[in-house]
C-alpha cells in the first residue's frame, strides 16, 4: 500500500447525494509550503477525474480542519494553475 501511494496513487470519495469530496490532505506538524502543495495535488488529481463529466467540476473549494470553520479558496486562480 505505502508503495502504491508513493507512486501516485489518490483516493477520494464523493458523497453523490452532496456533491462533495472530503478528503485529508496534512496534518498539524506539516509546514506550510507543503499543506499548500497537499492541496493542489488534491485539486489537480479530483480535476483530471471529474473533467471527463463536466467541464468546470468545482463550485467552490473550502479547506477546514476536523473541528472548526473553513477557509475557501479562490478557485479561478487554482484552475489556472493547473
């Protein structure tokens, strides 16, 4: 398992009666730089999934911890990224 991670693989679920994907991307201890790597990743792996179904998959995009409130993310400049 930990060798398939390492090569790339990602898992995510989507709750289809939602439309939402929760998934863990760091952990308290992680730096900065590499949450933000984390996320983008996650983004650029959920993209090129739902890409085949519709042509703009994200409405918005809120990262937030276990317990507490979210923070959304500017998704057009995220999109552009990619």
């Amino acid at each position: 398992a930990v060798h398939s991670f390492k090569a790339g693989k990602t898992n995510f679920k989507s709750a289809q009666d939602q439309n939402v994907i929760r998934l863990k991307v760091a952990k308290l201890d992680m730096a900065p730089e590499q949450i933000s790597a984390n996320i983008f990743e996650a983004v650029k792996a959920i993209y090129a999934e739902a890409k085949r179904i519709n042509v703009n998959p994200f409405k918005k995009i809120t990262v937030s911890p276990t317990m507490g409130s979210g923070i959304k993310l500017d998704i057009s400049g995220i999109i552009k990224s990619l």
